[in-house]
C-alpha cells in the first residue's frame, strides 16, 4: 500500500510526543489551510485533474476531529 505525503506528514504530527494537542491541532489547522488552497487552485483549472487533494482535506479533517476538534466550514465558498 502506498503512503501519501500528506500521511507521512500527519504520522509525523500525531506521533510528536513533544507537542501538546492544541499545538498539534494548530500545525493540523495549518496543514487544512495548504490543502484546501491547493484543492481551489485545482478546481479552478480545467487542466489540472485531482491529485489527491479531496483526500488530503479528508485525512486532515479525520486528524483533527480524533483530537477532539470539529471542522466547520466557513463562508458561503465552500468545495
């Protein structure tokens, strides 16, 4: 099975035993905010296909809520 970038990175994230959960949860929101850029940069673009962004979004969101931090979308531009 292959291991995504993005899924190294939140293994990395989840198993610092050095950073305290809000801290954890503050570099996980960071991480959120990169891929949701990169996932409207992709769908603005009709020569870029997905390239695992969704999924991205998707395991970072699943990171987030196992720390107790619910993900709510804000503004009316929503993907």
């Amino acid at each position: 099975m292959t291991v995504s970038t993005m899924e190294l990175k939140l293994q990395a994230i989840r198993n610092d035993s050095g950073l305290s959960r809000k801290e954890k949860i503050v570099r996980l929101e960071k991480l959120r905010t990169e891929a949701r850029a990169l996932q409207r940069a992709a769908t603005e673009s009709a020569m870029v296909e997905d390239d695992g962004w969704y999924e991205d979004v998707h395991l970072i969101d699943t990171e987030l809520e196992a720390l107790g931090r619910t993900v709510e979308e804000k503004g009316a531009a929503t993907l």
